[in-house]
C-alpha cells in the first residue's frame, strides 16, 4: 500500500542553508512570514561553514572606527572601476543603500553579530579603493549553543584547522602558534588552546569554539532554530511546482513531506555552480583548454539551484570574463584541497611556472593570481622558497617548525632538493630557467625591491605579509637550501554566473520577465562584482545584504535608496 502524499505549508520556503538562505529565512520570519528551510546534504551551512567568515559592507558602522571619512560614493566610484562593462548601476545602489542597515538589524534582532577587520581592498589605489574599514567578520562563537543540533553544523574545511582546532581570524593568534618553540609565553598560550580543544572533543565529539565562516553559519542557524524555522537536511527539492505560472512549492526528497507549498515565494539559495562538473567544463577555459580544476567547496555544491531556476524558465548565462571567485589550492594526500590563503604574502615564497618564470604579485589576492594562472594558459604552477623559509612560516599545509617535514615529503605533497636544479628536476621545473628567475629575483629581494611584478607596495600586500621583515613585509631572497616546492592547482570559492534577478531577487525569464513566485539569492544569483573580487567578503556581503532585501520584499517591505 502507497504511502499517502505528505504536504506542508509555509509562506516561503528556501531551499538551501549557506548565509544567503539563512539570511533571507530570518529575516521573513521576523518579519511575519512562515518559513520552512530545507536542505539537500546531511549538514547545514553550506559554503559559508568553509569560508572565512568576511563581508565587504562599505560605511558599516564597525568600519567607521578605523576609517570615518569613507563615504558610499566613494565605494561606488570602485565597485563602477572594479566591474567595468558589467556594472549594474540599480543592483549596486540597493547594496551600498542596504548593507550597514542589514549589518545593524542582524546585530540588533539576531544571534548574529560582527567584529571589525583591518583589511584593505584588495586593489586599493584603484580610484575609491580603501586601506581600511568595509570587511567586517563574524565574532567567534561557541557552537554548544545548538544542541542537538551541533551535529547537523557542516564542520570547517579540514585542511584549514590544526587538530581540528581553528585559528582565531587575528594574525596574533597564529604567531602563538609559530612562536611557541621560541617564546614561553607563546607555549603557554598554545598549551592552553590544545588543552581547551581537547576537552570540547571529549564532552561534544569535535571543537565547539569556531570562528570565521563556521562560526557565521552556527550563528545564523541557532536565530533559526530561535525564530522555530525548521531546517530540514537530507531534503533535496527535486523540481519546483507551478501552477498558473507562479511558481507555488517544490517535490522534496527525504524522509520527510513529498510537497511543500510556499504562498509567498520559493527562494534559490543552493550555493551557485562550484561543483556542477558538467556546466563548469563548458565554462572555465582551463578547463576547455585540457586543465584541471579542484574546488575547496562543498562536493553536494552541484547547481541545483541553478538547473531548478533554469526549468522553471530562468534565464542563466556565462557572461563574465572570470566565471568564478579564484583560489588557487595544492592537494593534501587523505585529506582534500588547501587553500592558499596566507603563504604566498610571507617573504621568501614565489611563485613559478613550469617553464620557471614567475608570472604575477604573489601577494595579490587569490583572484587575481589564479586569473593569472590562467592567463598564462596553464592550470597549475609552483610556490617555492628556502628552508629557513618553510620552518619560520611553512608551505601549504606543510606547518612551520617544530612540526616535520618528512611525512609531507613521503607523501609527495612536499617536494624538495638541495640545490635549486634538483628541486626543478622533482617538480618537472625548467631548471636552468629557474635558476635564472631565482637569481633575478634575489637581486631586488635582498633590498627588499620587486621592480618585476612591485610585490609589497600596497596595503594589501603587506596586510597578510610578515611586518617584522624589513624593509618590505613580503619581500626576501630564496637562497638558504634545501629549497622545497608544493604544486599549486587552479580551484574556487564560489561562482559568480548565476541566474538573472530583479534588484528584490525576482528571476527573470529570457525575454526579461519576473517569474512569479520564485526568487534566487547568494551565488544562484549573478553576482554584482562582474567577474571580479574587490575585497575581502565580497561573496557573504551581497549575500546577506540581498537576502535580507529578499526576506523584506517577501514581507511586503519595498527598499529605497536612502
């Protein structure tokens, strides 16, 4: 006998858990509306739980501390520089109007709350770029707050943690770490860490005390589960219902309803196209052109949303000239990807090509040096430096001393040779050309000059550098063999196309027309950045922003550009 059709009701459902999900199921809810979230993986958080945890909000309040004179037209001057052909003029206006206020009422109504950065843009001599003051990042959190729950929190990306441990987001917390060998206060500062982590995994099963975008996510779920909206995991949608040509609900998978019916609207938020192998292939030229691709994002990231967006009659189109957010990673053997987010700015690290020629500012951002890895029509390229090098500030996932080197050399993640030929000949490295770069570049180095690629003359260079080098916090010879290696692969952290909207999320068919009923947030919507990456959290930011325009539209709540 046929199990009986099982139905449930809400005013919106939103399928999909990461910080624009969540983001707009808050706010709807706190502002009337009944919300259900349903989730296709075991775990919620999405992309947000790996991610660092950052928004770029210009003129929020936090930022005004560090930089008072910033002004929104002046953040609209960079993101018009930033985005080029693909400035959209109503869309950035509505986030410049919405973040600080959106920043300020999930501080004021939610469990959600934010601490300031001292990031620079990322190309801040660019006309309107800043030194400080517009990424604002989520306070740590102590995830034993949810309960039950704490199991369903999709845990930080593996290769970023120590031990399971993370990193407080400060730059002091780390130089604990590589000072404890050399400093007691620092050893006693890291006996207290491993000791306090150590008793979270016997009481909880894993590290309660998270930060970054773990710490983003837990907080957004535990104002769900406040706000009693039910995030359903293992609950794929599996196609969108429609009836006269408004979408109504959705067909769910799972164990729980077959049908869930949404009066107000069905909203998008599945996290873009990262892992969907078929569509990106179509779509990353290193991909095309026989290049490999390794994304640090969620394996369950495979554009559901998209695909619903696209049957439904959704228009999507690979437009920008970079289709996604840039990472480039290196290949940890038994435990995934690495990103490469703080050793290319250390001093003594470069980056090369198989042909031996370095190729960009290492200490740009990840963006910008995996466009320039496939700018220079490969998919893959090399981060070098010396031993005293590696052991002051390690390779990858290769820790600095006092933690060894030998098991990342056995695995081959780590290679190594005693002269600058031998290393060459391990990585598959023109060796004459190498040696050649290498000198070059030690020229400048030992004066702590870059006259190639000017390495370490903005702010944000020397923002993740090493300011205890001098003269230049990114700068420093690679001389001292042995000298090591790690391949850096091109990956991601994110997609930028995404279907088409309206400024409130609205889907747009093909001939420009709002589809009733069905919205898109987070990366299912086309990004606003135009294929490039201002700043630190120019993902989250919109993210959040937008789904908080979301969430009110739904409500009934029109935004103005005041």
């Amino acid at each position: 006998m046929e199990r009986p059709t099982q139905e449930r009701v809400c005013d919106v459902l939103v399928i999909g858990s990461g910080a624009g999900g969540l983001s707009t199921a808050i706010t709807a809810r706190k502002h009337g509306l009944s919300v259900i979230v349903i989730e296709k993986e075991e775990v919620f958080g999405g992309t947000t739980a790996f991610s660092g945890g950052v928004l770029w909000i210009p003129g929020n309040r936090h930022g005004k501390t560090n930089n008072p004179t910033d002004t929104r037209e002046a953040a609209r001057r960079y993101m018009k520089a930033e985005t080029g052909n693909w400035f959209q003029e109503s869309a950035v206006d509505a986030y410049l109007a919405a973040g600080p206020r959106m920043l300020d009422w999930f501080e004021q109504e939610t469990a959600v709350k934010f601490v300031p950065t001292l990031y620079p843009d990322y190309h801040p001599t660019v006309d309107g770029g800043v030194d400080v003051g517009r990424s604002v990042l989520a306070a740590p959190f102590d995830t034993s707050g949810l309960g039950e729950n704490l199991k369903r929190l999709r845990p930080p990306l593996a290769t970023i943690t120590f031990m399971g441990m993370m990193f407080n987001s400060s730059n002091a917390d780390i130089k604990h770490f590589f000072n404890a060998t050399k400093s007691a206060r620092s050893f006693a500062y890291v006996m207290k860490r491993l000791a306090a982590h150590a008793g979270e995994v016997i009481r909880h099963g894993r590290g309660v005390q998270v930060t970054s975008g773990n710490a983003l996510a837990a907080r957004l779920a535990k104002t769900c589960f406040d706000l009693d909206i039910p995030i359903l995991t293992e609950t794929p949608a599996l196609r969108l219902i429609s009836e006269g040509g408004r979408v109504t609900g959705a067909v769910v998978g799972g164990g729980g309803p077959d049908r869930i019916v949404a009066g107000r609207g069905v909203v998008l938020a599945c996290g873009g196209y990262a892992n969907d192998l078929a569509r990106r292939a179509g779509i990353y030229g290193h991909l095309k052109a026989g290049g490999e691709h390794h994304s640090p994002v969620p394996a369950g990231n495979t554009g559901d949303g998209i695909r619903l967006g696209e049957e439904a009659g959704g228009a999507f189109d690979a437009e920008f000239p970079q289709p996604a957010a840039w990472m480039p990673v290196s290949r940890v053997p038994g435990q995934g990807v690495f990103p490469h987010l703080l050793d290319r700015y250390k001093p003594g690290v470069i980056a090369v090509l198989p042909s031996g020629r370095r190729f960009t500012n290492e200490s740009e951002s990840y963006h910008d040096v995996g466009a320039a890895i496939i700018a220079s029509g490969q998919s893959s390229a090399w981060l070098i430096c010396d031993h005293l090098t590696i052991r002051k500030y390690g390779l990858g996932h290769a820790k600095p001393a006092p933690m060894p080197l030998l098991p990342w050399l056995r695995s081959g993640y780590l290679r190594k040779g005693s002269s600058l030929a031998e290393l060459a000949r391990s990585c598959g490295i023109d060796s004459a050309v190498l040696e050649q770069t290498v000198t070059q570049f030690n020229q400048g180095a030992r004066e702590g000059k870059d006259p190639k690629f000017h390495r370490g003359e903005t702010s944000f260079n020397r923002y993740l550098a090493d300011p205890d080098h001098k003269p230049n916090p990114c700068v420093a010879p690679v001389e001292h063999g042995s000298f090591y290696a790690v391949k850096l692969e091109m990956g991601d952290l994110g997609t930028f196309d995404g279907l088409k909207t309206t400024v409130p999320g609205e889907v747009l068919d093909r001939q420009g027309a709002v589809i009733p009923g069905l919205f898109a947030v987070g990366n299912d919507r086309a990004s606003i950045m135009g294929g490039n990456y201002p700043g630190a959290g120019i993902t989250l930011g919109p993210a959040m922003t937008f789904g908080w325009i979301t969430g009110r539209y739904l409500a009934g709540i029109e935004e103005d550009a005041a």
